[in-house]
C-alpha cells in the first residue's frame, strides 16, 4: 500500500482480499510468469455496504511493479 494514497489506519475488511490477491502474485512469481499485467487488477473490499448497516464499500486497483 502506498503510503500517501491511503488513510491513516486501512480498514481489515479491505486487507482480507489484498491478501488473497498476494497468493495470486506469489503463484505467478514462482512460475515465473509476468506479474506486472494481472488477470484481476480491481477487488473490493469485504464491507456489506451502507444499504445494509456497514461502513462502506471500496474498490481497489492493485498495481504490481
């Protein structure tokens, strides 16, 4: 995450699929693979939304360098 583009202390819901998404980059890193153009690039957060008593939902772009 970088650390002037987030808020000061992330949200667990949105941490949960950032770490699937890192096994993903992981599988592809040991096949030696081009990790830099993944197939899912946006995932959102685990939040239910403000329709249904959470806090809100976010999307995310996950950018590997």
């Amino acid at each position: 995450m970088v650390r002037e583009e987030t808020c000061e202390s992330p949200c667990l819901y949105a941490l949960g699929p950032l770490a699937t998404l890192g096994y993903i980059v992981f599988d592809q890193v040991v096949a030696e693979l081009d990790v830099s153009e993944l197939m899912i690039d946006h995932i959102k957060c685990w939040d239910t939304g403000l329709e249904c008593g959470g806090v809100g939902e976010i999307l995310m772009k996950v950018r590997v360098e």
